[in-house]
C-alpha cells in the first residue's frame, strides 16, 4: 500500500453530532490570525476541505474539527470547523468535540476534577473548562463568543410559506432564528428531511438580502444557518439547526443556543445569571449560562457558557492513493440533495 497523503482523526459526537478531530498530517494553515487563516481555507485554496467533507471519506453529516498552532500566545491550540459548505470560524459542538479528543488522547494532559484549554478561533478565545474523572471528560464547558443581535423582527417574503419573521443574530456564526411554527413543522426526527430542506431553502433566500457583516472582524461576514426553535412545555428551547447542503444538526448546537440567549436578552427575557437549556431534534442538551453583558462594535452582547458532553467512538486514518480516480471526492444529490 502507498499513499500520497495521510491524515489521523479522533472520531467524536457531541449529543450526536459528529465531529472528527483532525490530530495528524496538517502542520498549520497559512494566515497571521485564525481569521487569515479562515479566510484562506475558505477563498485561496478549499483543497483540504474537499477532499475530507466528501465522499467516499465523508458524508454529509459530520464535521472535522482542524487543529494548528494557535496565533495567540494565550491559547493552547488553533481551530477551525471543516464542513462541506466551507470553513467555519465556530461550533459549540465541535469545539467540545476538539477539547474531549485532546484531553482523552494525552494531547494535552488531563488534571482531574477539572482541565482549562484555550481555543484560538477566528471569533476570537474561546476558554473551555473540562470537568473529568477517571480518565473520562464528563463535561466541556465553553465561555462563548460574545453573542449579540445584528436585526431584530426582520421580514422576508416567501413563495411557500408567505411572510417568514427572523431575527438575525450572532453566536460564533450568524444565525437566522426563525420560530419553526411558521413553515408548518415541529421539531421532531421524523421531520427531520422536511426541516433540512426548509431550513437550507430559507438560509439561501435569507442570505440574498443580508449581508451579515461583523462589525469588527471581516472575516466572519456571511449568514452561516437558519436554526429553527421553539419552546418546550418545561421552558427548554427545542432547536434545529440547518446546514447546506441539507441535513439538520443532531446536537442542540452550540453557537445557535448563545446566539439565543442575546435574543433572549434583548427582548427582557433574560439577564445575567439566568441558564437556558436547549433541547435537540433527537433529545440531547446543552446548558446555556448568561455571564455578563458586552459590547461588540456598536451592538450589545451577552457572554454565555454552553455546556455539554461528548464522547469518542473511533479512531481513523485517511489516506489517498495516488490512481485514486476521485482524489477530491465527489457527491451526489441522492445523498446530499441540491
């Protein structure tokens, strides 16, 4: 056996969502800051991407979680989402998924009862508080990306569900939060298909009237996902997070719970201290803690800890050779729609 390139990844999910952390065959991604280095993943050369977030490597659920060298001397290690869309700058879910693959592989040692490791994001640090025992990580928890409200009560007329309401936040990416009652659906797994398809058809309509800058880091401009909510008879937020090119998020996603929580704020639902829980398509929760209020450019924020628990199923090695007839992978619409 020869191959031209190998790669290693510890197999993850967060609540069920997949997030493979690429631990070997990438030394770093070029860029002065990780949001160089986003930007470089994402307009320079997507090679790397392609060829793990396709098939026969990849499917369309899952993610790989990249880690280099961090840019800032306060963190312990880079990241950057890989997904088959482009490169993300954040996830809750993914992040949890780099921390516990770290912690459980010895990459960075494990102190029990609790391991801090700093993530350098394009979004900026994101502290991450381990709490493990007996060798395992019980619980990640995630001090966020200041979450705020770009557009509040924004409207966009639709051909098939009529006049569709969202407010359009960021958490680490931007969100549309659009109340899932307005296409018709509830959040349940056997809506799933029907949730995907919507959510990715109105992220796409959404995207063509928004811009989504970030009023100061550049890089992070763009609409990233709708995620649908709604409220459960116990006051969780069910969510469903929909990605392109058109599958639902399995965990109560990270980023789109602490932009939540700004919406929440923002509307005198919330304050400093409160915790909300968000409650997945499949059941899994996140715990979202209200921190403190912020400022991000001229927007107010709110600083949020989200936390939740992971744990690995696999460990792989990827490889490519060299007379393979698709070393860019490929994908057809029987699996990944569009």
């Amino acid at each position: 056996m020869r191959w031209s390139r190998t790669l290693q990844t510890v197999d993850v999910h967060c609540a069920g969502e997949i997030g493979r952390v690429v631990t070997g065959g990438v030394l770093d991604i070029p860029g002065a800051t990780m949001a160089d280095k986003l930007d470089y993943l994402n307009s320079v050369d997507n090679s790397l991407r392609q060829f793990l977030c396709s098939e026969p490597r990849s499917a369309p659920a899952g993610s790989f979680c990249l880690l280099v060298p961090p840019c800032d001397p306060a963190a312990d290690i880079g990241f950057i989402v890989l997904q088959p869309d482009q490169a993300h700058a954040m996830s809750g879910s993914n992040a949890m998924c780099a921390v516990t693959a770290l912690l459980e592989t010895g990459m960075i040692p494990m102190t029990e009862p609790e391991t801090t490791v700093t993530l350098d994001t394009a979004a900026g640090l994101v502290r991450a508080l381990a709490r493990c025992s007996d060798g395992k990580v019980t619980t990640v928890s995630l001090d966020m990306p200041p979450s705020f409200v770009a557009k509040k009560d924004c409207r966009i007329e639709t051909e098939d569900w009529g006049s569709i309401c969202y407010d359009l936040c960021f958490g680490g990416v931007f969100y549309a939060l659009v109340d899932v009652d307005q296409i018709g659906l509830t959040i349940r797994p056997e809506r799933a298909r029907d949730l995907a398809t919507r959510g990715v058809a109105l992220r796409n309509l959404i995207a063509e009237v928004e811009d989504a800058p970030h009023p100061t880091i550049p890089a992070l401009k763009g609409l990233a996902y709708v995620m649908f909510r709604s409220t459960e008879p116990d006051g969780a937020v069910r969510t469903c997070t929909t990605l392109r090119p058109g599958r639902v998020d399995r965990s109560p996603c990270g980023t789109g719970s602490n932009a939540n929580m700004a919406v929440r704020h923002a509307t005198g639902q919330a304050s400093p201290g409160d915790v909300a829980i968000s409650r997945s398509i499949i059941g899994g929760e996140f715990t979202t803690e209200f921190l403190s209020v912020a400022k991000v450019g001229d927007h107010d924020a709110t600083q949020n800890r989200v936390s939740g628990q992971c744990w690995i199923y696999a460990i792989t090695q990827i490889g490519l050779d060299p007379a393979d007839p698709f070393p860019s992978g490929f994908r057809l619409s029987d699996t990944w729609g569009g």
